[in-house]
C-alpha cells in the first residue's frame, strides 16, 4: 500500500520504467480527486474521457490525460481493477487519468477487450454507447 490507501498494481508480463511510480505518486497529488493513474504502455486501449470537458481541461492542466477506461498495465488505484471493463466500472463514477510521464511496457499481447459486452454495460453514458458504436463501425469497416 502506498499513502492513504494508494495501491501499486502490475498487470502480468509488463515492466514498469524505474520512474514510473514515483510520476504515479506526483499525479495523484496533483489531483487527488482521483481514484486510479495509469502509466502509458504503447499499444494498450485507453479511452479518453472526451465528453467532461472540465475534466479534460484540468487534466491538461496538469500535462494528464482524463480516462474514462484504460487496460490495466502499471496503475496507481484506490481499489483493484483486474481488466479494461472493471476500469470502466470504476471510472464511471470516478476519476482517471493517464500520466504521460509514467511509462511502462507489455511483453506480449494485451487482454483481449469484448467490445460488444463492453457496449451493453450498464455503467455508459448515451453518448458513450454512440461513441462506442461508432468505434465499432469503423472497425468493421476496415476489416
């Protein structure tokens, strides 16, 4: 446990930079409204809170990035968060942020992200479902 309840998880197979937690820590005391900072791992999923315009602009504030779901790989959390689902979940209802300066790597493949259970989750906005929506059809358009 780090202060007040703070957690340093590691998801399986991804290395933390030796900075990276120290970043975590100075985020959290920057914004400590926050329930979960997440380090940067190239070619993982993290959504941007992109429909909290005040929440998006004190991130930047504060050289963040707000999340409204990422793929558990180096995280700073007040409560567990096993997959990109359950980051959903809780960031439903509280506050996330990517911190750039945090960064680590995955030495394989992300979990897999079920992106039409993902969609029929009861913790989305209207306008998160269409932005979803229309993530998918860009997908399925490409494929």
């Amino acid at each position: 446990m780090t202060a007040a309840g703070w957690r340093f998880e590691v998801a399986p197979g991804v290395a933390p930079a030796p900075e990276c937690r120290a970043a975590l820590e100075a985020a959290r005391d920057a914004m400590p409204a926050a329930v979960l900072l997440a380090a940067h791992v190239p070619g993982d999923e993290a959504w941007p809170r992109i429909l909290d315009k005040e929440d998006a602009i004190e991130a930047c504030r504060h050289g963040l990035v707000a999340l409204r779901a990422v793929q558990p790989g180096a995280l700073l959390v007040r409560s567990g968060v096993a997959d990109f689902a359950a980051s959903a979940a809780l960031l439903a209802g509280g506050r996330g942020y990517l911190v750039p300066g945090a960064e680590a790597t995955r030495t394989g493949p992300a979990p897999p992200i079920a992106p039409l259970r993902l969609l029929t989750a009861p913790h989305w906005t209207r306008e998160e479902r269409l932005w979803q929506l229309f993530r998918l059809a860009r997908r399925a358009g490409r494929g």
